[in-house]
C-alpha cells in the first residue's frame, strides 16, 4: 500500500511539472512570437535621435509650403514699398510706405537724394516734402534693396511771389499728376489728376459765411455745370469757369448734423461724373470760433492741419486734446468742423 501511494507521488509531480513548463512556454511564444509572420518588428531609436532645435510637427505635405510662404513674407517686409502717395495743392508731398522695422529709408528722384526718414517698430515711415514745380521719378531704398515700383510725379507751378513778399497760391491751367508705376516703367495706376483729358471732378474747400451758411468749391472741366446735393434734395448749382474752378455759396444754414454730400457734373444734359463725401454742418452757436480756429477741408487729417500750424504733423496730439469733445476718433474728421487751435 506504502509503495502505490509513492508511485502515484512521483507521477503527480512528473505530471505537474510538464504542464508548467507547457504553460511557460506558451507564455513565451505569445510574447515573442508574431502572430503575422509578414510583421517585422520595428526597433524603438527614441534613445537614439537627438533634435538641436525643436521639431516641425506639421505633416510632410505642408511643410515645405510653409516654408516657402515664410521666406515670401520676410521679402516682402525687406522690400521697400509706396502705399499711400498724395501731392497737395501747395506741392507738398506725402508719403507712406513700409520697409524693414526700424531702418533708413532714402526717397531718391532717379539717382539723386531727397530725403530719408526711419521706420517705426512697424516697419512703416511717412515722409512729406515740398516739391518745388517740375517733373520727378521717386524710388525708395533701404537696407540696400531698391523698391520695385516708382512714382511719376508732375508738379505745377501754383506760387506767385508778391512785392512785399508774400506767397499768393495761383490757380493751375496744369494739373499735378501722380502715378504709380511697374518695374519695367509702365503705368500701373493714375494715383492723382487727369488722363487722355478725362472728366475731372472734385472738391477741394469748405468755408462759412457770416452767416453760417456754406460756401463750396472744386475743380471741374471749364463750362461744365456742377449740381450740388444733400441727399436727393438739390442745394444748388455752380458752373466751372475758364480755369476749371467753380463755387457755390448757400443762401442760407444747414441744420447741424452730418451729411453725404453729391456732386455731379454735367455735360450736354448727361452727368458725366459724380463723387460724395460726408460733411460734418457744426452748431455754430454752440462755438466759440476764435482768430485760431480752422474748418476742416475735404481730404484734411489731424497731421496735416498739425503741420500747416505748427510745422510739424506730431503735434496733431495739441489739436486733439483741445477739441476732444467734437473729435471721436482722431483718424475720422469730417470737412465743415471747425477746430480750435492752441497755441504751442
């Protein structure tokens, strides 16, 4: 009986001892061994690969485009540019542009050099100059680089030197024409006057009466007729002279308020041309109007009355201060506004 017993033992333990390793060895072909025989293992390198900087994470596709779209916009902000380009009826000359942050800029007419100014943190500059009258071809450099595009600029002779020796502003049988112009020197855009004689239009001042009724004037083709408009009702008619100029003094106030003002000139019974501009008609009563005060004109700015002032156009931030409760936004004025002036 003793003996059964320890053979019985002895094959338990045989027994119990290969479903071990059975059960181990399957433990070890599910961990080492594919199920897919076609998969190779891949090797982990993270330990491996070391980056200098910090990786792109945009997928494969999109990143050489981006990069060339940066390296496009970096030019971009190099190359000295004209953005806004105006010559003033006096010939003063204005000029903003961009360019490199904080760098020269030189105004060149062809070789030779007019002016420089820095630009801001912004990479923006703005020069202004009075041109004595002839003919010029502006370009900008800067860091070098020359601007793609130049400026034409025909400027008239509108000064007459008086006997005690005060400037009288002359009306002009020649308009001062501005261009913008490509690379190669052809005309991309008219920016300012008239081309292959075409209608021309405009309104250059706004006055008071004693009053308080308006006085208008521009410019239009000789013997055209200009209708004036506020709204759909006709406030009255001027007819351009020899010279092109026209004026129009209003019989009577208009109630304060703003307004859209239309102008059409007229030709053989047919409106030939047509412009608006909002007007600002202030309570007259309600200002003091002193010896300093100025009514703003069509195409004024805070730097421009600044700078007829007091010479220079960053002290508009004096104008500012001093007529702050009829100015809501310093870069939005309205022609017809009259301002007070302090002194410096």
């Amino acid at each position: 009986m003793k003996m059964i017993f320890g053979e019985y033992t002895k094959q338990y333990l045989i027994g119990g001892f290969i479903v071990l390793c059975a059960f181990i060895a399957l433990i070890l072909v599910i961990k080492y061994v594919p199920l897919d025989p076609t998969k190779v293992e891949v090797v982990p390198l993270e330990e491996k690969i070391h980056f200098e900087v910090e990786p792109d994470l945009v997928t494969k596709n999109s990143k050489p485009q981006a990069k060339k779209e940066d390296n496009k916009s970096l030019k971009e902000v190099l190359d000295p540019t004209f953005d806004v380009i105006n010559l003033s009826e006096d010939n003063t000359l204005v000029i903003g542009g961009r360019a490199a942050i904080n760098q020269n800029v030189k105004i060149l007419n062809g070789d030779q050099l007019i002016g420089e100014v820095m630009t801001n943190q912004f990479g923006e500059f703005v020069f202004i100059e009075e041109l004595p009258p002839g003919n010029y071809n502006l370009s900008l450099l800067s860091k070098g680089i020359k601007s793609q595009k130049s400026v034409s600029i025909i400027a008239p002779d509108t000064k007459k030197i008086l006997t005690n020796g005060d400037i009288e502003l002359l009306p002009s049988k020649s308009e001062a024409i501005v261009t913008l112009n490509n690379a190669d020197g052809t005309v991309e855009k008219v920016l300012q006057g008239t081309n292959n004689n075409a209608n021309i239009l405009s309104f250059d001042s706004l006055s008071y009466s004693s009053e308080g009724a308006l006085n208008l004037s521009g410019k239009a083709l000789p013997g055209s007729k200009v209708d004036v408009y506020i709204g759909k009702k006709l406030l009255g008619t001027a007819f351009a002279d020899d010279n092109g100029f026209w004026n129009l003094a209003l019989d009577s106030p208009v109630k304060p308020g703003d307004y859209i003002l239309r102008f059409n000139e007229i030709q053989n019974d047919k409106v030939v041309a047509s412009l608006e501009t909002p007007i600002r008609q202030e309570d007259l009563a309600e200002i003091n109007v002193s010896e300093n005060a100025s009514i703003v004109q069509p195409g004024n700015s805070l730097w421009r009355i600044s700078r007829r002032f007091y010479g220079k156009g960053i002290l508009y931030t004096l104008i500012f201060k001093a007529n702050n409760q009829l100015i809501d936004d310093p870069d939005l004025i309205f022609p017809g506004q009259i301002f007070d002036i302090p002194k410096k």
